[in-house]
C-alpha cells in the first residue's frame, strides 16, 4: 500500500510548479534547521523563552529516538532504491528511510511550540507551526523519498517528542526562573 501511495502521487499530483514549491518546503526541515532557528529566536524575548526552550529539547529528542536510533535499527531503504518505477525529486538522502527525520523534527518542535502558544492563549502561532509541520511530511512523499509509514511514524515520534520538550522544558524553566527569565517570577 506504501508503494501503490506514492505512485498514485507521482502520477496524479507532481507537476513542474508544484515540484519548485514542494521542494522549497521540504528544504525548511533540512537538518531542522528551520526548527532550530525558530527555537533559538524564541529563546530571545522573555515572553516566550519558554516556548523556545521547549521546543530546543523536543528536537533534541526527537533526533535522538529518530536519526540516532531507529533509523539504524529499522534500516528501510528508501522508495527509490526499493522500487524503480519511483523518481525521487531531489538529490537521493544518505541516510535511511524509516522513520522521516524531517517529519520527526517538524512535529516536535511544532507540537512544543503549539501547547506553549496554547497556555498563553495565541492561537495564531500556536496552529501555523502544525501546519508547517504536515506540509514538510507531505513534501517527503510528494518528493518520493520517504514511504508514508515513514511520515507517519516520523509524525509520532515528533509529537511525543513535542510532549515531552514541552513538558520538561516547563519544569526546567520554573525550577530555575530566576536565572532563566533574568528576573524573580
């Protein structure tokens, strides 16, 4: 079923001006790095340190349980290499398939920043980050470099890993307030 997905999207949804579109957003996950400057920016104004300080340890997590051990564990190889009828749209990724790092990352710094936005009651940039996140893992598989059983779980892990930042990035901040926040709360 993987397979027959991912055929179905070559097929019936690239096209030239969507392939410069998709590959723009699958470029925002690159390294995360898209992720971490918007944590490491986060971290700047006092509002939202918190926020950007989450955010930081869920990608760590999410690195560690996606890039550092599953993906070695799991070793998919990707669509391409598995199935020749499937054309990647970017250059072949080295690493391996399973679970979709970019995916990973999107979702664990967009869920981190999702329920720190939510506590302070903004909606705007609580939504747009999760938005963000699910173009990134559909750009994985309108690109044909992931299976969707790797943006799925690449989508778990991420939230989990969201969860988590969140929830000990919080206690780290209010455990060490003064220090964190420049100021007594």
């Amino acid at each position: 079923m993987d397979f027959q997905i991912l055929l179905w999207i070559q097929e019936n949804l690239r096209s030239e001006p969507l392939n410069a579109l998709w590959t723009g957003i699958t470029f925002l996950g690159d390294h995360g790095q898209f992720w971490i400057l918007l944590s490491l920016c986060l971290l700047i104004p006092k509002k939202t340190r918190t926020v950007g300080l989450c955010s930081l340890i869920a990608l760590i997590l999410s690195l560690l349980c996606t890039n550092i051990l599953l993906k070695n564990l799991v070793r998919r190889a990707r669509p391409f290499q598995q199935y020749a009828q499937l054309i990647p749209l970017i250059p072949a990724p080295r690493d391996f398939s399973f679970p979709s790092g970019h995916t990973s990352a999107s979702f664990a710094a967009a869920v981190a920043c999702f329920l720190g936005f939510r506590d302070r009651n903004r909606w705007l940039p609580a939504v747009c980050p999760l938005v963000l996140a699910a173009l990134i893992g559909f750009s994985r598989l309108y690109l044909g470099v992931h299976f969707p059983t790797d943006v799925l779980a690449g989508c778990l892990i991420g939230c989990a890993a969201g969860f988590g930042g969140y929830y000990v990035g919080r206690k780290m901040a209010a455990s060490n307030s003064h220090n964190f926040y420049g100021q007594n709360k």
